[in-house]
C-alpha cells in the first residue's frame, strides 16, 4: 500500500510594453490634446515533470524508489502562449469641462487558429462636468456634477492547448500517439465583450451628500468555455468550444452624507450602497438543451444549470409534475409526488438586491465605524437540511417518522388532473418504510428556498490615531504616524433562512463559470473574529 508523487513546475513569463505618446494644449490651455501608441507582447510558458508510483516496498519509507518499478509513471507538460498587440489611444479635452478618450486595439495570438488569430475591439469614453459651467461653478448647494459614458470592447483569446490539446500514448504493441478524452477544436473564434455604461456623480452642500450612480449593459459573444461536455458519439468526452451568448445588465448606487459636522470636529457619516444585476441566455449551441457545472450537482438532481432564455444563475432540478392549475400531482398507488424526468429551471439563485449600509463616528482622533451588508430576495438550496433528513438527523424527519402517516398535499394523477373537477389526494403514506436505510428525503422543489433576506453585521472599529505634533516631538522625527485599532469582523446575522448559512458556496473561485453562490451544503459561516493591531509609519 501507500503512494508517492512528486512534480516539478517551471513558469515563465515574459511581458514587453513600448509606449510612445504626445500631448500638448491650445488656447491657454482650454483645449487639450494628447495621443499614444504602443507595442506590447505578453509570453507565458509552462513546465511540468511529475512522477508517481505506489505500493511501497518499505512501509513507511517516502520516496519514488521504494515503489514498486511496475506502477512509476512520467510524464511531462509543456505549453507556450504568445501574444501580441498594437494599441493606440487619443484624448481630447476642453476647459477642464468636457474630455473624450478614443481607445482601439488589435491582438494576434498564438492559442487561436491561424484564420482567426487577430481580433480588434475598440473603445471609446465621454465626460462633461456640469460645475464647470459659468454660473455653477460657484454654487454654494451643488459642489460637483458629472455625467461619464464609455462603450467598449473587450476580446479574449483561448488558453494554450485548445486547439489541438496534448497527445497521449496509445500504450498499443504498434505504439503511436492519440487524443486523450479532450478533443481538437480548429474552428475556435475569440469571446467578444461589449460594454455600455452611463454614470453620474455628484457632490452637494458644501461636500456634505456624496453621491454616484452607474447604470450597465454587457454583452459576451462567442464564450471560450474549457471542458465542455459532449455526446460520446463525437469520440471525445470534453472539448473546448464557443458557447453561446448571453447578456447582463444592472445598476449600482452609492449616497453617503454627514449627518453632524461640528466646528469642534465631531463627524458622523452614514452610507448606503445598493446595486442590482440581471441576467439573460441568449444563445446556446444547437441542440443544447442545458449547460451545468457539475461541481455544483451534490444536492440530489439540483444543479447549476443554464437555458436559453433565462438568467445564468438559474437553478436546474427535477420539478414537480403538475396540472393546469399547478397543483402537483400525485401517484394513485404509493401516495408519492411525481416528479418530471427532465431537468427544468427551479429557480434564480441571483437576489433581487444587494445592499451595504456604513456608519462612521469621528472626533479628534478617535473613529469607531460599522459596516453591515445583506440582500434581498435571494434563493438558497438547502443542502444541508436535505441531507440530515435523508440521514434521520433533522427533527423535521423525526416528526415525519412520528406522525407515520403523511397526506401530501395535491391532487392525484388519476385522468381528471386537467379537468375542472381533479381528485385531492387522499393516500396516505406510511413513513415507517423510509425508517431503515431509505429514510424519505423530500424532493428538489423542497429544498430551494425563495424569497431569502439576511443583513449581516460584517464589521465593528475602534481606531485611535496619535496626534502628529505630538508624535513629531515625542519621537524627534522618528515615527511620522501612528495609530492603534481594535475590530470584530461577522458577529451576527439576521435571516428568514431556515438553514446554516445563506450566503453559502459549494465551489471555490478557481471552478470558475458562474460559481456556486447560493448553495449551502455543509458550508460553514464565516466565523467571528477579533483583532488588535499597532500601525507605524517611520
């Protein structure tokens, strides 16, 4: 028994970036100009040697060699990206009022097919500054007003190996080299990113209310999505392809204002940051009926899954079957609800609104701030619960098992389900069957809770900053700054979640795709903590 593997990774990464610009102004300085260019080229490789082996001659003895000869295996992973670019970049500006910036760039690289190899995406930003005008630039209420607007475009190319992914031996007596599970894609086209935004900002009464407002459309085209699954028909497993196109579209805002702002120097701020995000599928690859992230399917058949036509953070699972009216419909002999064969969209993990709210209190060094964040109208699968209650750990499944017969509610599945006259279900079903190995679990449509709202208490300090007079003297010079702080971060929550956490994730960032936010299956919350810290600045 036992097992032993080692590798060695070389990375290497080359970035070059020669830039020339120009800049100049006209008129006593009312109208300016300025314009660059630039040559950049980014050069990655990579270099993997590993080698393992297994069934140890010498228990406990770590190393290749005491493994038996029969079961060491090398192999070694080169890959290079190479890409190039030109760029150039023009501003225009008048009378620190209004300033417009045209962008563009083209970039070649090696990871793409030849015949679509070069792609160019251009951008272009506008901003006018309304107390700049004569006449509101003196305005005692309105401080600074500006409206900015930006269209761009942003293109992505593939990582290395995409095209014609790495041989393998055959391990056949002729030898030779084969495709492993991953297929060739040499029709591969860059992701295409298209952008718009509007903002506004704004400050008011003497730099009292702070305020910035963004509103948001993006548009990705032709999405690189590495290890898609296929049909074994095609002679592979994965491949990486263009997937379809989708689009999201929201808004953020953010409004702070002092509340008290004392000539003594006592200052009270509050904060507000709200913002809101929204999503459609586009387009999906022909024949696709969905696309899911398999790292997300570990609570029964709900999983994240993605259709035409609906958002990208939409819930996929085994939904009810159900009449015209949307009663669900249940078996005429065990009692049970049915459930469809197919996988349908159960839901939206996405919330309706996230929100932020600060608070900060100053005065003559001291600060003590908090800081909450929530949202609204979330959905979370509890995955937790589903599975202490198919465990019998959960009290809900010990009052299950206590009332031993159960009438679920619906109508049965009888012929007359579509008719305005259905039959409400009467079979009763005896839990005391589901009390062994089997013990009843519910099904996908229970364990995804809507409508979840929390507020979280992220954040409490308490800082205290020495005064620098008095350091400079105290000190001679030596600290220029100094302060010390106490802070507890997640002391609580407050939720209508039945759960553990809603906020939880059932994948880490590098799963990549559209994560598994708003799956709680056996995560833990964030845990309090306290700190004490010093700060010195010499």
């Amino acid at each position: 028994s036992g097992s032993y593997n080692i590798s060695k990774n070389n990375l290497n990464n080359v970035n070059i970036n020669l830039l020339a610009g120009y800049q100049n102004s006209w008129c006593d300085d009312k109208f300016t100009f300025s314009a660059q260019v630039g040559y950049h080229q980014i050069h990655q490789e990579t270099n993997r040697l590993s080698s393992y082996g297994s069934n140890f001659l010498v228990i406990d003895l770590l190393s290749l060699n005491n493994c038996t000869p029969s079961t060491i295996t090398s192999s070694k992973t080169m890959t290079t990206r190479r890409l190039q670019a030109l760029s150039g970049q023009v501003e225009l500006g008048y009378n620190q009022m209004a300033y417009i910036t045209l962008r563009a760039r083209n970039d070649w690289s090696s990871t793409l097919p030849k015949e679509n190899n070069s792609y160019f995406y251009p951008a272009v930003e506008g901003s006018f500054i309304f107390t700049e005008i004569k006449g509101l630039n003196k305005s005692k209420w309105l401080n600074y007003l500006k409206l900015r607007g930006s269209y761009a475009q942003v293109g992505k190319d593939a990582s290395p190996l995409s095209i014609d992914p790495a041989l393998e031996a055959t391990g056949l007596w002729g030898g030779g080299y084969k495709y492993g599970f991953t297929g060739p894609n040499k029709a591969l086209v860059p992701e295409m990113n298209t952008s718009y935004e509007v903002g506004l900002e704004g400050r008011f009464v003497d730099d009292r209310i702070n305020l910035d407002f963004t509103y948001y459309w993006n548009f990705c085209d032709d999405q690189i999505v590495n290890g898609f699954r296929m049909s074994y028909a095609t002679g592979f497993v994965l491949n990486n392809l263009n997937v379809g196109s989708f689009k999201t579209w929201g808004w953020e805002g953010h409004i702070d204002a002092d509340i008290i702002r004392s000539a003594s120097g006592f200052r009270w701020n509050v904060g507000l940051n709200m913002s809101q995000n929204k999503s459609l599928v586009v387009d999906l690859p022909e024949n696709l009926k969905e696309y899911y992230n398999a790292y997300t399917w570990n609570s029964g058949g709900l999983r994240n899954g993605i259709k035409e036509g609906y958002p990208i953070t939409t819930i996929t699972g085994r939904a009810y079957k159900r009449n015209k009216n949307g009663d669900i419909l249940i078996g005429t002999t065990s009692g049970l609800p049915q459930e469809e064969s197919d996988w349908s969209v159960i839901g939206d993990r996405n919330p309706s609104m996230n929100y932020g709210i600060t608070t900060r209190l100053s005065y003559k060094g001291f600060t003590l701030s908090a800081m909450l964040s929530g949202m609204v109208g979330a959905s979370v699968v509890n995955g937790t619960m589903r599975d202490m209650m198919g465990r019998g750990q959960s009290w809900e499944s010990v009052r299950l098992r206590e009332s031993r017969h159960y009438v679920f509610e619906g109508v049965l599945m009888d012929g007359m389900e579509n008719t305005d006259t259905p039959t409400k279900n009467t079979v009763a079903v005896d839990m005391w069957k589901y009390a062994g190995s089997q013990i009843f679990s519910g099904y996908d449509e229970d364990w995804f809770e809507k409508d979840v709202n929390y507020l979280k208490l992220a954040e409490i300090r308490l800082s205290y900053t020495v005064p620098s007079s008095w350091l400079k003297k105290a000190t001679k010079g030596f600290i220029s700054r100094a302060s010390i702080f106490v802070s507890a971060n997640d002391l609580c929550t407050f939720t209508n979640y039945s759960g553990v956490d809603p906020v939880g994730n059932t994948m880490s960032a590098a799963g990549g795709g559209t994560g598994g936010q708003g799956y709680d299956v056996w995560g833990i919350p964030a845990p309090r903590t306290y700190s004490f810290g010093v700060s010195l600045t010499f």
